[in-house]
C-alpha cells in the first residue's frame, strides 16, 4: 500500500490538510507500507515534464486557450454540449505553443474498455468532452495526467477509488497506453457515500468528516464500520478495525 497525497492543486492544497489527512489515518490505524509521497515532490515533477516531453515527441501535446465559457457559447450555439476530441476553438491547429494558458493531449477517438474488480466489465468514451487537459490555466499539472504518470513510475498494480471517476478512466487508460505501459493496472471503484438528497458528500461543503466524529466521542472501529455499513459492505454498523477491511472487503 502506497501513500500518495495528491496535491497537484497548488491554490487549494494547504499544508495544514496535508497534515490532518496524516494524522486521521494513523488514529484510525491505516499504516502503509510506503509514503507519504506527494505531487510537488520534485521528483514527481521532473516526471511529469518527461512524460510532456514525450508526448510531445509524439506530436500530441497542444496549447488551448479554450475557458469553460467557449465550451458553453459552443454549446448555446449548436444545441448540445461539445463532445469528442479536440476542442471548440480548434486550438491544435492553430498552434498556439506555450502562450496558451491550457495544454492538452490528443489522445484520438473512440472507446476504452476495462473489467472492474467490483463493478464488473465497463467502457466508455476517451474524449467525452474534448481532448484531455494535462495543466490547466493556473499552471497546475491534472489530477488525471499526474495519476497515470505516478501509478506508471510508481508500480502501482491496483487503483481503488470513488465511482464518480469511471467517466475518467478511459482516458487515462489511454494515456498510459501512449506512455508505453504495457500492463495496465486493475480499477475497482467502490460505491460513495452520499446525503439523503443523493448527492455525495464533500468536505469542501461542509458535511461531517472523520475529525467531528472523532471529537463526538466516536472509536475508530466505529467509524470504520459506519463507512463500510454507508457504502454496503456490512448490513449495519458495527466496530472494524482497520487491521480487518482487507478481510472485510475480500470476503
């Protein structure tokens, strides 16, 4: 198990949530085997200049200086939201080079397909909303060019993460396929967690975390055991430790 903090978002990452992310897991018992390693290491950033270089290399690297609202005056015009590679402006013909604030990577069309380790065989389309953004308008690199760089040069065999990035898959399947990888990792995206309105929680909104619950007197076990009750692990909560999810979850 690798402990990577993925703070390739410079404006909204803090020190201060890098250190509470450590201290939550070690209360609640999560040891790794390797880490913390983090996406400002630099290292890391002299990976992920090597993997533009060779994108470039290859010709598939261009400059965008497409905003959200190009997107949505495209769409106002043609009735229906841009879909498929490229993008409205047609900045890879233009050849805008470093003065564009966006780069992107043309990937082509058309699907990837993989078999999900809890969802079972899934596809879905490489471009759904334009080519790939690998660093976006405030220089920093994305989240997913910089997981398929890390997982690439990490050796990371097993990605297990929220089914709200199955739509990103493809696209970093993709992308590690065009970096030379030949052996893919294996996907299992769990369920979420989710409000009674059904929309997932988000610290960034305020909901409940591990620290209010900490502070309300609950156990680690009983948290742990909350979780995997919440996305249907366990019929209803009772104390896990940490030491049992990988029992929990393989049985």
């Amino acid at each position: 198990m690798l402990l990577r903090i993925e703070d390739h978002d410079r404006q909204r990452c803090r020190p201060e949530y890098d250190a509470e992310i450590l201290e939550d897991l070690a209360w609640l018992g999560f040891v790794a085997d390797l880490g913390p390693v983090r996406q400002t290491d630099p290292d890391a950033e002299a990976a992920y200049g090597a993997a533009i270089a060779r994108l470039d290399t290859d010709g598939l690297v261009y400059g965008c200086d497409c905003a959200r609202s190009t997107f949505a005056t495209w769409a106002e015009a043609h009735g229906r939201a841009w879909h498929g590679p490229g993008c409205p402006g047609g900045c890879r013909a233009r050849r805008l080079g470093d003065a564009a604030p966006t780069l992107r990577v043309d990937l082509g069309d058309g699907e990837e397909s993989w078999d999900d380790a809890l969802a079972g065989p899934r596809a879905g389309p490489v471009s759904p909303a334009g080519d790939l953004v690998v660093r976006d308008r405030h220089g920093n690199w994305t989240y997913g060019f910089c997981v398929v760089v890390d997982d690439l040069r990490q050796g990371v065999e097993l990605v297990v993460r929220g089914r709200d990035l199955f739509h990103a898959t493809p696209a970093q399947i993709r992308l590690a396929r065009v970096l030379g990888r030949s052996i893919l990792p294996t996907f299992l995206h769990h369920l979420l967690i989710h409000r009674p309105d059904g929309s997932k929680l988000s610290k960034s909104s305020g909901d409940t975390g591990v620290r209010e619950l900490r502070a309300a007197g609950l156990s680690a076990p009983a948290i742990i055991g909350r979780a995997a009750a919440a996305v249907r692990l366990l019929e209803a909560p009772i104390d896990v430790r940490a030491i049992d999810v990988v029992t929990l979850v393989s049985g």
